[in-house]
C-alpha cells in the first residue's frame, strides 16, 4: 500500500505559478498536475477514509454499547446531587490563559454528569456571543462606590455558565484596550485588580440567590443557599470572607461551604496593607489577610486559605511540596501546614482534547489508528510550520506561558545541544516580552530545524500536541500541568520535570520520561 504523506494535504494546483513559468506553460502544467493531483488526491482520501472509518468504527461501538445501557444524562448517582458554585477569573472556553481556565471550562460538565447541579461563575470580559443578558442586576460595594453588574448567561453541557458584566471586565480587556486578563501586558497587574475580584466574589455570592435558573428538566429555579462554593486562586480569596461578613452574620448561607483551591501558589494577590480599607471587611479579618514579607502587606491567597472551610490543590504531589518549605510553598507552607491539604489531580477535558473527533487536525484517530495517522500529522505539522516535510524527523513540542515557571528560557538556550540531531523543534507560548523575542528567535538561528510562535492559538496547540513525537515539559515547578495529559491522550510521549503533577501523572518509562536529576533549577 502505498504511503500516505502529509503533503498530500498541502499540495495545491496553484504552486505552480510561483514557479515562474510563463502563463500558458503554467496553465498546461497545471492542467497536467491537476490529472496527477487528483488521482493522488483520490488515492490519498481513500486511504484516510479507510483510517478514518476504522476510527469511528470503535466510536459507533461505544455508541451501541451506550444506547443498550442508557444512562440519562443528570441521572444522580452518587447519592445526593451538590449545588456547587465554581468560581475563578478564567473559565475555558470564553477565557483562558492557561490550566486554571480549562478547570473551570472542564470539570464543571464532568460534576454535572455526576449528577451535581453546577454553575460557574466568571466575568464577562468580551460579548461571547452564546451567553445572553438575563437582565438580573446586582448593587455591590466596591472601594467606596456601588457598583451595578449585570449577568450574562448560557446553559452547556449540563452546566449554568454564569457572566458577571460590568466595565472594569469588560472593557479593559478586550474592548478598545486590546489587552489581557490580569493586566495590560503579560506579567504586569492591573492596579485595581483587587477591586475587579471583589467585585466578582460579591457577585458571585449573589448568583445562586437571584438567578432563576431553568434550564435542565431535574433542577429549576434558583440554586438557593445549600452551595458550596469552589474558589479557585487568589482572585476568589475574598470569597469565604465576604461570606462570612455579609451573609452568614445575617443567618444567610448557614450551610453554605467554601472548598478554596489552589492551582498556582506562585501568585497570591499581595497588595499594600493599606488596601485592606477598600476591602470593605470588619477588622477582625485584617489576621487572614496580615502577611509579612519584610513589608506591610495583604494577600488575598493567605485569606482564602485561612478563611474556607477546604483547601485543596491540583495534584497530591503538589500538595507535598505546597507544605515541604518556603521555597515551594511561597512562604505560605506554614499556613496550609496548620489548614491542611488536599491534592486531587486535574482531569482534562475530553471532549476537547479527543483526538477521535478533534476538528483542529486534519486527520482523527483513536488507539487503532494512531499509528498510521500520527505520521500523516506530523508532516502535515511540519508543512504549516514551513519545516521540511519528514517523518523521520523527530518532533519536539512545547507549548505554554512564557515564564520562568515553564522553563521556556533553559529550553531555548539548551537547543544548541541537541539541534544537530535529526530533529526539529516547535514552540508555541505568549508571556514575557523577552522571552517571547527569544522564541521568536529561533527561526532566524535554525531555520531548518526550529519554530517560535508568540501567540495564544488553541488550534496550533491541538496540531503541536497530534503531530509532535516528543512534548518538553521543562518546568521548574508545575502544580499540575495540563498539556502531559493532552499528549499522552495523542500517543505523544510527554519529557517531564520530576515536580507537582508531573510526577503524579507520567509514569517514568511507561506513559513518558520524567527529567530527575536533570530537573531545572
Ligand atoms: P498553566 O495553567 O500553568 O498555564 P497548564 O499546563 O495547566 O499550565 O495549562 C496550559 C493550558 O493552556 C493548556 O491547555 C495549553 O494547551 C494552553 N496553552 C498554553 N499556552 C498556549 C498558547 N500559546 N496557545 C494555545 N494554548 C495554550
């Protein structure tokens, strides 16, 4: 049989002309090539509906299976169904810089299939166009003035996507502004960050009282005050303070709980000690939020910590070295080691990262098919990344923020080592401006070999993750990380740090390579 390659899928008639050849000569050679395009083009499409057909073949099977055993989705099986609230800064898809928006877009729909009622709370930082204006308001006190926000919302995949609206999300991140999340370039904060997230805690405890929520045939109206609340990061911390100040001192939310979960213990929201007074919290709460760090501050993380009724992080791993010393516990070890806990690893989302029905590659295969597609991606990589075409080439991704966390920086300067290998090298990161101009770099010092690409470009990250053979996780602390799930769910074997979650979910030898002692310091 003969091979199929992935320049099947990127030859075009039309090259001919950037040939130079005259128009008439180009027109006969393209009329010529178009006879031999399109039989290689038949034989070729042949070829992937056979791999495509064998693909689905186990897809129609679950299918079966799933209609004999119907399983409706909402039926409770865990006992009692949950009215959990997640709350967080990102929620993927409509925001995401990283693992803390594919939680907050993932897990959700997987509590709900559970059997849970389940709500997300995040803002609303662009006009997402599936979420509609429930026209339900809310008066909140943020700084010194009251502030109206509105909330948007959609029902997906058994989960009420809730999107608190108001200015300071909204137009300082996309709007006219063009710029981020957290702050107007990577690595710098909004100075009023710490009233934008008092705003969405506040918010976000209003949500289960005033949303009248009916959007599934087992829940109706609003999820009332049995909750539990999932705060996630710090941009949450003011969460269970803000309970207990304002509802649970009036009789409200009594059997409300709070679980805070940590996702990076590297950012905790430290502002000035006199910002507490915008807070809008009694004195006695100044204790939670007092850090000492050689300066006068707060730190919203210490509070959230010390004031929910959980903690929880992303990996049991994690969680050990979170209480293992300053170092990587970032000077809170001591508060989680009197609080306590709990290290559940992430899940990814699969739905999303499915590579049986992936629409961002060009080619689906599942366990029966990985090894006759993943060569077909490969090239097919390697052609959009304008790298020579061959799968016998070996291929090393890497994709993440660019920061000192992610290791991006020891990576690029260990390239030189192993670049003369038959090997090519592809990354895709945004983050700090130095370190994006270093990735960039690469092309002009290899332009054979490497590939640097500045950007957020989630249908790259689905092509690197299928058409890579090797993924680089070079971190030099990673609570979790996602992207070593997502390549070993693609056949591509992830190379590790030895840290956090790392060391929870690749197994040395078996599902991937952990670095050990080669670990970055
Ligand atoms: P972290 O949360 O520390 O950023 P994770 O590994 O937990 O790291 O999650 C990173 C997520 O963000 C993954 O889904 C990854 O694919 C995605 N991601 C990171 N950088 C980019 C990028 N430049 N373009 C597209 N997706 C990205």
């Amino acid at each position: 049989m003969a091979t199929v390659t992935a320049s099947h899928l990127v030859s075009t008639v039309c090259q001919v002309n950037s040939h130079g050849a005259d128009t008439k000569a180009a027109n006969l050679i393209c009329m010529k090539n178009q006879a031999a395009i399109t039989h290689n083009g038949l034989r070729f499409l042949n070829m992937l509906d056979r791999l495509q057909t064998r693909t689905n073949a186990k897809a129609v099977a679950r299918q079966a299976v799933k209609q004999d055993n119907p399983r409706p989705w909402g039926k409770i099986i865990c006992g009692k169904g949950l009215n959990l609230v997640f709350v967080g800064a990102e929620c993927g898809p409509w925001s995401k810089t990283g693992g803390l928006g594919d939680v907050l877009g993932g897990l959700p729909p997987a509590m709900a299939a559970n059997g849970h009622r389940v709500m997300t709370v995040s803002p609303r930082y662009d006009q997402y166009m599936d979420a509609w204006d429930t026209s339900v308001l809310v008066e909140v006190k943020v700084g010194d003035k009251i502030e109206t926000a509105r909330f948007f919302h959609c029902y997906k995949r058994g989960v009420d996507r809730v999107f608190v609206d108001h200015p300071m999300f909204l137009e300082k991140v996309w709007g006219k502004t063009g710029s981020k999340i957290y702050g107007p370039n990577a690595g710098v904060d909004y100075k009023d960050n710490q009233l934008r997230f008092s705003l969405l805690c506040q918010a976000a405890l209003e949500a289960p009282k005033v949303l009248n929520l009916n959007s599934n045939r087992y829940f109706s109206g609003p999820y009332g005050e049995d909750v539990i609340f999932i705060a996630n990061d710090w941009h949450t911390g003011l969460l269970p303070c803000y309970l207990k100040s304002m509802y649970q001192s009036r009789g409200i939310y009594m059997n409300a709980k709070v679980a805070f979960c940590i996702h990076n213990i590297a950012y905790q929201g430290r502002f000035p000690f006199s910002d507490f007074s915008v807070l809008n919290l009694p004195d006695r709460f100044k204790s939670s939020f007092d850090f000492f760090d050689g300066y006068e501050t707060i730190d919203a993380a210490h509070a959230g910590i010390l004031e929910s009724d959980k903690v929880l992080t992303v990996s049991p791993y994690y969680a050990q070295e979170l209480i293992s010393g300053e170092d990587k516990g970032v000077e809170l070890d001591n508060i989680i080691r009197k609080t306590g806990i709990t290290g559940i690893v992430n899940g990814m989302d699969v739905q999303e990262w499915n590579p049986a029905t992936d629409q961002h590659i060009n080619v689906q295969y599942d366990a029966s098919t990985v090894m006759d597609v993943k060569p077909i991606l490969k090239e097919s990589l390697q052609a959009e990344m304008g790298l020579h075409c061959d799968r016998n080439v070996l291929v090393v991704g890497f994709i993440g923020r660019l920061e000192e966390q992610k290791g991006s920086d020891v990576l690029a300067e260990a390239i030189p080592r192993f670049i003369g290998e038959n090997c090519q090298i592809v990354i895709l990161g945004t983050g700090k401006k130095a370190m994006e101009e270093q990735i960039e770099n690469l092309e002009t010092q290899y332009p054979d070999k490497a590939r640097g690409i500045a950007n957020f470009n989630v249908p790259l990250a689905h092509k690197i993750i299928a058409g890579s053979d090797f993924i680089l996780i070079p971190s030099r602390f990673e609570p979790c990380g996602l992207i070593q799930l997502h390549a070993m769910r693609y056949g591509t074997v992830p190379i590790v740090a030895s840290t956090g979650g790392l060391v929870d979910t690749v197994k040395e030898g078996f599902t991937g390579f952990q670095m050990g002692a080669f670990n970055v310091k």
